[in-house]
C-alpha cells in the first residue's frame, strides 16, 4: 500500500481501510472498476455529479494508495483493489437490506440507467457482428440506442442509422425496477409496465442479451 495518510488519526484498521476508500465518491468509483469500466471518460459518464478534476483526485489517491493502476488509457484495480470487492458488495446487500426503499425523483437518471445497461449487454447469443438496442422512455423525451459492434457496446443518443433488433418500452422508474431486481421483467412485461418489440429470436434470449445490475440478486432477495 502506498504512504498513509491519517484522517481519524486512530490506530486501527477501520480508520486505515477509510483513509483509503473513506472519502466521498470513492467506493462508488471503485464500485465501477470492479464492474468493468477502466477509462476515464467511462467513469466520469458513469458518475455523473462527480466533477472530472474531483474524479482524477480521487483516482491519483487510489494509485497513491495501492488501489489502483494506470496502464495507458486504463485504470485497473491491483490486488489490493480486487480484494476490495466483498466489501463493496457487502455494502450493497446492506443497503439492499435496510437502507434501499422507493427511489427519489432525482435519483431517476434515465441517461445513467441506460449508460449503466448497455455495460451489462451480451449479444454473443445472437447471430451477426452489430445488434442495436432502441430504449425509449414514455416519461423522457429524450430517447437512446445501445450499439453493440463486434461484442463492444457503446451509448448513442443520436440514431446510428442501423436496423434496430430489439426497442424497450417503459417508463423511467420501472425499467429501474427492474434492472435493479425490484420487479422480475416477466411481471413488468405481464402488467404492462415494459414492452418490447423485436424478433422472436431476440425477444425470447431478452434475459441473456440484457443482464441485469450487479447488485440485482441482493435487491431481489429482500423482495
């Protein structure tokens, strides 16, 4: 680990472990490196009320401490950074458990749940190099496509100009609820609250091509 740097000034594990990952922000950054997201841009559009020079902060006290590594255009989580993944998770099946009720309006991003979904899609089920994904959201204008080209996916708000394979239908909180394991996507489709159009081949494997959030089993179990 790199040089310690005392907040609580206390001689304990606790307060070394949140001298490291104590700050704000950080577990939430750490969080997304674990899940796959190694570029800078990447996480900066994954956290979006997270200012770019406080998530390079944060970033270079990671490195400093061990937690991270910079490879090129990467940061990658070290050993030491890896191992930090039960706590992280730890963390969302208790908040799952006793802190994670009905959301607030201002934590319905539908632009951050879709950037969150499409690190989730896997078409390698599906026959061809290029699948595009239509979201559109009954309470948002603003509409979104997830293009996936030779298995790397990426977010456009803007048409790509290529057939679309599968458009999702829903209003913002319930495709929440359902990435996040409140509600089982057979129930939304059933009720009505998400639709989807696409082909048979598409539509049937919906549950391979579209993963669910990391954290999904842990919210799913308390309901």
């Amino acid at each position: 680990m790199g040089r310690h740097d005392p907040g609580a000034g206390q001689y304990c594990p606790v307060s070394r472990t949140l001298d490291v990952v104590g700050e704000r922000w950080t577990l939430l950054i750490v969080r997304d490196l674990l899940v796959g997201t190694t570029r800078f841009n990447d996480l900066a559009r994954g956290l979006p009320g997270l200012s770019r020079s406080l998530l390079t902060k944060r970033l270079r006290h990671l490195e400093r401490a061990g937690v991270v590594t910079r490879t090129g255009q990467h940061y990658v989580l070290t050993p030491s950074g890896r191992a930090l993944e039960q706590i992280v998770f730890g963390m969302a099946e208790w908040g799952a458990r006793f802190t994670f009720g009905d959301p607030e309006p201002d934590e319905l991003d539908a632009q951050l749940l879709v950037w969150w979904m499409h690190t989730r899609v896997d078409t390698s089920s599906l026959e061809g190099e290029r699948h595009v994904l239509h979201v559109r959201f009954a309470d948002d204008a603003r509409r979104f496509w997830i293009l996936v080209e030779r298995g790397v996916p990426s977010v456009c708000m803007a048409d790509p100009g290529y057939p679309v394979d599968l458009t999702i239908s829903s209003d913002v909180a319930s495709l929440y609820a359902v990435w996040l394991g409140h509600v089982p996507l057979p129930v939304a489709l059933r009720a009505g609250r998400v639709t989807v159009q696409g082909p048979t081949t598409v539509t049937r494997r919906l549950d391979e091509v579209l993963q669910l959030s990391p954290v999904a089993r842990f919210v799913a179990a308390t309901a």
